[in-house]
C-alpha cells in the first residue's frame, strides 16, 4: 500500500499534463523559434530603415534576446491555455478512433476498461499537447510581425531608427507576452 506523501505513477502523469511546465523538447522548440521569428526585424531594420548593424549590433543583440524570452513566454502561455480546451473538444473523436483500433486487432481486444481509458487518454493528451504547440507558436509569432510592421510602418515611422526599433521590438514582444496571459 503506498504512503500517504507518494503519488502512484499514474497520478504524476496526470499533474504533469496539467502542469504548466513544459518538456525540454518543447523548451527547445520555443526558444529556437523564438530566437528566429526575433532575428526577423533585424533585416527590416537593416535594410529597409538602414541600421547599420555594426554600428547598432548592441542594440540588435539586446532586443533580440529579449523579444526572444517574451515570445517563448507567450508560446508557454498560448499552449498551456489552449491544451485543455483542445483536449476537451477532441476527447470524443479520439475515444472513437482508439476503441475502434483496439477492438480491431486481437491482442487489444481483451484490454480492460481501464487499459483503453490510459490509452484515450495518453493519446487525447499527445494530440492536444501537438495542436496547441503549433498554434501557440504559430498565434503569437503572428501577432507579434503583425505589431513590428505596424508600429515601425505607421506609429513610430517619424521617429529615429535606433528608437523605432527599440519602441517597435519592445512594444511588439512586451504585448503578445502580456496578450498570452490572458485566456484565449
């Protein structure tokens, strides 16, 4: 009989579903595409607003980083919003498609309630957890160009490069960072 203080294996599978943290390899995945999709206005700045980056390449290296963290932020945020409702709106086409599959072949036509339900479930989780991934990235990499175009074409096009850049970057990073905490 376990503890009181243990959680069983099923039970920490469970709260890492739900939790906010993210794998390593979603980690990675939002951290790099983040780091591309801020590496993007650099050449806007560059070749459209002639910033030479030589001259500017502190400039361009801060505001890389950071637009980079705000936007894994926001991936982070995006998926963990959008995974549980994802799940629920695909939980009855996935519970379909595994009980057909495992009433199909013989060697899982004897499973138990149970072993089906983990497996409805581990599968709803791996295909809710894909989706929202892709559109968190996707949605806040979006808006985030949508913001940087916006702003250094039309708000702060009479302002100096150097400012337009930094308000452009930051205004742009900072709102679909604040934009992700909210629910979608």
């Amino acid at each position: 009989m376990p503890s009181k203080n243990k959680l069983t294996q099923e039970e920490e599978v469970l709260l890492q579903d739900f939790s906010r943290t993210v794998s390593k390899k979603s980690q990675a995945l939002f951290y790099g595409n983040a780091l591309m999709v801020a590496v993007l206005p650099l050449w806007l700045f560059w070749k459209v607003h002639l910033m030479d980056p030589m001259t500017y390449g502190i400039l361009f290296f801060v505001g890389t980083i950071v637009s980079g963290y705000l936007i894994a932020f926001a991936y982070k945020n995006t998926k963990f919003t959008l995974k549980h409702k994802i799940a629920q709106k695909r939980e009855a086409a996935i519970s379909k498609e595994v009980t057909a599959e495992c009433d199909s072949k013989p060697e899982t036509k004897k499973l138990s309630r149970k072993e089906k339900d983990d497996r409805i479930l581990w599968k709803k989780n791996n295909v809710a957890d894909t989706e929202a991934t892709t559109f968190a990235i996707f949605y806040s990499n979006t808006l985030y160009l949508f913001i940087i175009i916006t702003c250094s074409f039309y708000l702060l096009r009479s302002f100096s490069p150097a400012v337009n850049f930094t308000a452009s970057t930051g205004l742009a990073a900072g709102l679909v960072a604040l934009l992700s905490t909210g629910s979608h």
